[in-house]
C-alpha cells in the first residue's frame, strides 16, 4: 500500500495563493505570515493579502477550517488588506508584530 505524504503548510499556502490569484482578479500580493509552525496540524497557515479594492478594516483576520477534501489539511487565517494599508505594513510591522506575527516571503501566482 503506498503512503501519499501529508503537503506542507509553505506548500499548501503556495496552492492557495495559485488558486486565490487565478479566482480574484484584483488580488495584488500574498505574503505568508511567520512564524509557520509546521510542528502543530492546529496552528493555522497564515496569509496576508493585498486586494485592490477591500474595506479598510487594518489587521482582522478571518480563519477557515481545514478542508481535506479539497487538499487543504490544515486551517487558514487570512488577513485581506487594502494597497494603501498594505504600504503601511511595510512600513510599520507593529500592526502585525502585535498579533505575533512578521511579513514572510511573497506567493506568487504561477
């Protein structure tokens, strides 16, 4: 009988960061957010997304339950922002560093 290995959070957020750019036309960026414990199956991938667009409501993430049937193992936390406050995150990580969290490496669509 052959084992199908579990996905990785970092790859599981490059899935969803495919997924997401090719399903919303004005998604700018996506950043992972660290720190990803890949340790705990309950700690949530965390994401932050910049679209073109979106209330400004700074840092309110909204989480998702992990989907097994769909491929996505593990929960999400997604952080949607607009441009402008996506600049002042760059800027400024308090906002961020607050929730414990730091800017991690851009997913890109392809």
């Amino acid at each position: 009988m052959r084992s199908i290995a579990k996905k990785t959070k970092e790859e599981t957020a490059e899935t969803l960061a495919k997924i997401h750019y090719a399903n919303e036309p004005n998604l700018k960026h996506i950043h992972l957010l660290e720190p990803v414990n890949e340790e705990d199956p309950r700690d949530p991938i965390k994401l932050l997304e910049v679209v073109e667009g979106t209330l400004e409501r700074w840092i309110e993430p909204i989480a998702f339950p992990a989907d097994p049937a769909r491929g996505i193992e593990y929960p999400v936390l997604i952080v949607e922002v607009s441009p402008k406050e996506y600049l002042a995150i760059k800027n400024d990580t308090n906002g961020l560093e607050q929730h414990g969290w730091s800017l991690g490496k851009e997913l890109l669509a392809n």
